[in-house]
C-alpha cells in the first residue's frame, strides 16, 4: 500500500495550507534541487525565482551525488549581481539580504565590485557592508567615494537614532549619582550607602540604624566631571566594534559633563578625537587591517591622562597583542593603581564574543580588568557602572 502523501517525480508544490507540502517546499528550497535531494519536488512562478537566486550564491561548486557540478552562479560582472541584489530584496527580508550579501562577499570574492558605483547603490546597508567598505577605503576611486559616504552615513544616522537617546539617558543619571553630596534633600538620599555608613549608629533595643550622616546623589555640574578615552584596536577583524564605538563616541563627545578622546590603532596609533563631531569622518579616518601594537596605544592613552580618579579607559581589542606583552600589562596595572577605571571589551557587536587571546584576557581579569564581549545595547549600562565606580554587568556568556 503506497503512502498518499508521498512525493512523485517533480510534484509542484502550490498550497501553502497543505503542511505536508509546505514541509516539502521548504526542503527543495534548501536543498537545491538536483536528483538527489530527495523530494522530487518542482517550484514555479516565484518559488522558482527565489530558488534561482538561493542557486546562483550557495549553487556555485557544489555538487550532485551524481557527480554533476551545479552551473549557477553571479559571475564577475557589476550588472549581474546588481540585479541579483534587487532579486534578493524581493524574495527575502532586509536581515536575510544583509546575511545573504555577506556571503556573497565572503564567498564569491565580490568585495571589488563594491567600488563601482552602481553597485554600492543597489546594496542593502548595515555595519559589515561599513566595515567591508573601510578595508576597502584605501583602494577606492575617486567616483565611488561618495557613494560610500552616503551608505556609511545612512547607516550611522540609523544606528544614531537606535542609540543616542538611551545612551545620554543612562549617562547623565550614572553622573548624577557619582556627584555625592553630604546634605541632600530627602529624594537624592542613597540609601544603601547612608545606611552602610552609619552601622556603627545600630540600636538594637530599636532595631534601626540613626543615620549621623547622610549620603546622597548630587546633581552633575554643566563643566566636564569625567573623561572617557576609547581606545579601538582597528585590525581586520574588528571592524563591527569600530563602527559601533564611532557612534558612541560621538554621542559621549555630545554631553559637556563628559569629556571624551577617541583614539585607533595597529602598529601605529592615531588620535581622531578631533573629528568626533562626525562619525563618519571618524571612520574613513580609520584604516581597517594590519598588526596590533596595544602597548603603544595604551602608552599613548596613559599620556593623555590628568584626573586618573575621574577617568575611564575602555579598551575594545581582541587583545591579539604584537606588542611588548609585559609592558602592556604594567601600564594597565599602573593606570587602575592611579584611580583609572579600565574596562576592556573584546567586541562591541551584536556578534558575540570573537576568537581573542585567552591568556592576556586571564592576566587582565587578574588584575581586575575581565575582559568581556558587549553588546551596543548593554554598553550604556557599562559606562554607567564605570562611570559611579561600581561593579560592571558582565554578560554570564562572558
């Protein structure tokens, strides 16, 4: 007795509420096609389309169990894959497309496509395509230039407006905080550091502490209270965490209680706290690639410190260190022995924490500095535990 359910050769997959079919459709898509894929389905219309757009990128090279290499393909020719583009943001959704040109890229080695014009104006924008378009700074044309502005401005204006209001929201009260006063009124009162400061004041026959002194949250002055130094390791692979720290450090640039400098290395070091009032400036100022040298950045930022107390350093590395290991390590040790906060973050992406090297992340957790990937959106909760000196939140992923 045979299956009524069973697939015959090229069986047309069309109603979406049979699950039985629908089940099978999504497995041609993913499979490919070919004899061997097991479910002697055929696609039509734009199921067909979709699939000949999924061939020409994840097709190319693959083969059959017959032994019949997979034709399809972009090419190498601007026109093509600028149609390829507008297909894909037909048939997928934007953060399907963004997957999708990654791996083009990756796999298809487009990235020199990306310095024609037309090409980077059928793109769907976001912080890799930035990052692959920084790489490419040095070796694009005149012509492309300001295309490529354009789309690292969208994304920066996009990625501005998810960050800015919550980012100075959460800063200006972490500086309210760290402003502490000896005669607040009764709604600035800090309870559990009042109360951790009078224990000695405990009656028992009442069961409460008399609090002889009051500590409470000040209110920031406008002139600048702390200053924040990012140091941003630009090698090739964080490229996501220097777009993103850009945009931070714009926006910190932005509140006159904060004073911040921004500053980029490799080998060498640059200080681009100049154009902070433009992320983008920031970003071509950057240049994607090349070896580490964390001491000399570290030694550069150390120089640039005169309130050690009211200072935070953040340090966004890998911590791949091409460097003097040894002093690296001491000039930390030194800046969190002068008051300096240091913080350390081996990304600031939504991608996770990235391959880095584990026995400088122990030595710097060893001397109270863990290393830790960060989030865009946990980042202003960062600054603000640095900020008031108290425990960082730390992903449990960490």
């Amino acid at each position: 007795m045979t299956n009524a359910t069973a697939p015959t050769a090229a069986t047309a997959v069309t109603d979406p509420d049979d699950p039985v079919r629908e089940r099978l459709r999504r497995w041609r898509l993913v499979l490919g096609g070919e004899q061997a894929d097991g479910t002697g389905c055929a696609l039509s219309g734009r199921d067909a389309a979709m699939d000949a757009t999924l061939a020409a990128l994840y097709g190319k090279g693959d083969k059959a169990q017959s032994g019949r290499e997979r034709t399809a393909g972009l090419g190498a020719s601007a026109p093509s894959v600028a149609r390829w583009l507008g297909d894909i943001r037909t048939y997928f959704p934007s953060s399907v497309v963004q997957v999708m040109q990654r791996d083009a890229i990756d796999r298809l080695g487009l990235a020199a496509l990306l310095l024609e014009p037309e090409m980077l104006e059928a793109v769907e924008a976001d912080v890799h395509l930035v990052g692959t378009l920084l790489s490419l700074n040095k070796a694009m044309p005149e012509t492309t230039k300001e295309t490529a502005r354009a789309v690292v401005r969208k994304v920066v204006d996009d990625l501005e407006k998810r960050l800015a209001t919550r980012t100075r929201a959460t800063l200006t009260g972490a500086l309210d905080r760290s402003a502490r006063v000896s005669r607040p009124r009764h709604h600035d009162i800090d309870w559990n550091r009042t109360v951790a400061a009078n224990l000695k004041h405990y009656l028992p026959e009442y069961r409460t502490v008399v609090p002889e002194r009051l500590i409470g949250y000040g209110r920031a002055a406008r002139s600048v209270q702390k200053e924040v130094i990012l140091c941003i390791d630009q090698s090739g692979s964080m490229a996501a965490s220097v777009v993103y720290a850009s945009v931070f450090g714009a926006v910190l640039a932005s509140m006159r209680s904060i004073g911040t400098r921004l500053v980029v290395f490799d080998t060498a070091v640059a200080d681009l706290t100049d154009q902070l009032d433009d992320p983008v400036d920031v970003l071509f100022g950057t240049q994607l690639g090349g070896g580490t040298d964390i001491n000399r950045a570290l030694a550069y930022c150390q120089s640039r410190i005169s309130r050690p107390a009211e200072t935070v350093v953040v340090l966004i590395s890998d911590l791949y260190e091409g460097g003097i290991r040894d002093e690296m390590l001491k000039r930390v040790a030194a800046m969190k022995a002068s008051g300096v906060q240091f913080v350390t973050l081996l990304a600031l992406s939504d991608e996770g924490a990235p391959a880095y090297d584990r026995e400088h992340a122990a030595a710097l957790a060893a001397l109270g500095a863990p290393a830790f990937a960060c989030t865009p959106d946990l980042f202003p909760e960062v600054m603000a535990a640095a900020l008031e000196k108290r425990p960082l939140p730390i992903p449990d992923t960490a």
